[in-house]
C-alpha cells in the first residue's frame, strides 16, 4: 500500500544523537527546545524513489501534517543532474519521483537534498555494489499443515509446511545484513554462513500456491543498523508494501535509533538491493 500521511503519527521521533557520514562528530540534537527536519528514505533499483520529510517532536510545537510547505526535495545519481520529487498531496510529507526520472543502480552514490526556509539538509548513500544473491534453492511440502495470521490482515488462513532449503552468495561487504522474504513476510530459519545455505523446516505457503518468488534482500550498513537496534519483521523492499517508514514507527513506538546520516537534520537514507527467483513447490514424495 501506498504511505497515507495520516497513518504516520507525528507525535513520533525523539531522537537524541546526530552522528553524519559526512561529520564525525557527535552532536545532542536540541530536542528539547528547537525541532528539526526528519528525513527517511530507503532506495532500491526498480522501486519508486519516495522520501518522507518532518520534523521532530516539541512539546511547544503543535504537531501538523506538513511541517515543512515551502520544501523543496532534490536527488541525483552520479550525473549530478538533481531531480525535483513531487509532493504526492498538499498535506502529505512524502516525496516521490514520480515521472520516474531517476535509475537506481547497484554500486552507484546518490545524493539527496531538501531545502527548507532555513537550512539545507544533505544525506548521501551508495547503493550496495555486490548484493547476496539466490543460486538455488528448494521447497518441498511436509504433508503437515498450520493456521496463521495472514500477513497485513485481521484474518487467519491454513497454510501448508514446506521445508525450505537455499543456497546463495553471501554479500561482499561483511558490514550488510541479508534476509529472506516471501508474500511480503520475512522467512525464519537457521542460517549457514560458511557454507553460503538456510534452511527453514515450517515455512508456511497458501493451500493453493503451486510456487512463490523468493526474495533475497540486502541491506546497507546504516540500515542495517535500524534492524540491530530493533527487529523489523515488515521489513519491505518497496513502498508499495509495507513501508520502511511505517515499519519503524510501529516496531520502535516513535523512537528511533540512536544515529543519523542526514546532515542539518536526522533520519537515514539507506538502500536495500533484493535477489528474486520464482521456486516450485515440490510434493511430497511417495
């Protein structure tokens, strides 16, 4: 689903350390006196680039769906060529490329700018150059089955158990976190680094699912760092699903972690980069 403003609470984000890829150092972000700009966006080759923007939270400041009305919000790749994101609603905080002018591409860096009344806010990432990738793997039916809550739904369905078997290349850079998805839920099992497999033994798959599509997704360093501070089981590699920025407001009750790459602001602007291979589900053999 597509981020509503009105679902993001704006009560949301008291963050205490400002800590920028660009400034080394450690700053008390005034909270307490003078709100600033929050910037999150999470990019990903052939996703929509969406950048959500607001401020945090004074209990001075009245809390208003569009803190920020004059701003302007930028991003380019390595071409320097800066595109102008467009305010999907009057009242809304998110920012969208919405004549899809920017390619997002494994290995590059872009740069993100938003320019307020009073300052300019700057962030920076590098698309991961060499993700964890998919080479095989296998999905074989146990004959057992289990009732759960369907993902993003107030129901309960009987799904079937599968045991899951998968190998794959783990990420070049150690410092980057890797998770199996599938139908916009995370996959639980055991990981085996050394030997580059995962196995989960009740991987659970809709009672008239014949396949799925696999997802391998790798996560940047500083994201990696919001998924250490607190597990973000939603975790989602596009906006269409589950939203990052929902994901973190829900999973840390409006407290972010302890750190920033925005320079002029706080928040995080990351990258994930996702793996998919469509898999057969086997029966049981006889």
């Amino acid at each position: 689903m597509i981020i509503k403003s009105e679902k993001l609470t704006f009560f949301l984000l008291l963050i205490i350390l400002l800590s920028s890829c660009a400034n080394s150092m450690i700053e008390n972000a005034p909270w307490n006196n003078t709100p600033v700009p929050v910037v999150f966006s999470v990019i990903s080759p052939n996703e929509p680039v969406q950048v959500y923007l607001n401020k945090t939270y004074s209990q001075n400041s009245p809390a208003v769906k569009n803190p920020y009305p004059e701003a302007q919000v930028y991003m380019c790749g390595p071409d320097n060529n800066w595109i102008k994101l467009t305010r999907l609603s009057p009242d809304t905080c998110i920012f969208e490329d919405s004549q899809k002018q920017l390619i997002v591409e494994k290995g590059k860096t872009y740069s993100l700018k938003v320019e307020l009344s009073d300052r300019t806010v700057y962030a920076q990432t590098t698309v991961v150059p060499e993700p964890a990738l998919i080479i095989d793997a296998n999905c074989i039916l146990t004959g057992d089955s289990d009732i759960r809550n369907i993902f993003d739904s107030q129901r309960y369905d009987t799904l079937l158990v599968n045991n899951l078997s998968i190998k794959y290349s783990p990420p070049g850079n150690k410092d980057c976190e890797y998770l199996f998805s599938a139908n916009s839920e995370q996959i639980y099992g055991t990981r085996f680094p050394n030997q580059g497999s995962f196995q989960s033994t009740d991987f659970g798959t809709p009672k008239d699912s014949t396949s799925f599509t696999l997802e391998l997704t790798t996560v940047d360093p500083y994201y990696k760092k919001y998924l250490d501070a607190e597990s973000i089981n939603s975790l989602s590699n596009n906006y269409s699903n589950n939203s990052p920025i929902l994901a973190l407001i829900q999973s840390f009750g409006g407290v972010l972690p302890q750190f920033s790459n925005i320079v002029n602001g706080v928040g995080l602007f990351g990258n994930t980069v996702t793996d998919r291979k469509r898999i057969t589900i086997k029966p049981l053999a006889k």
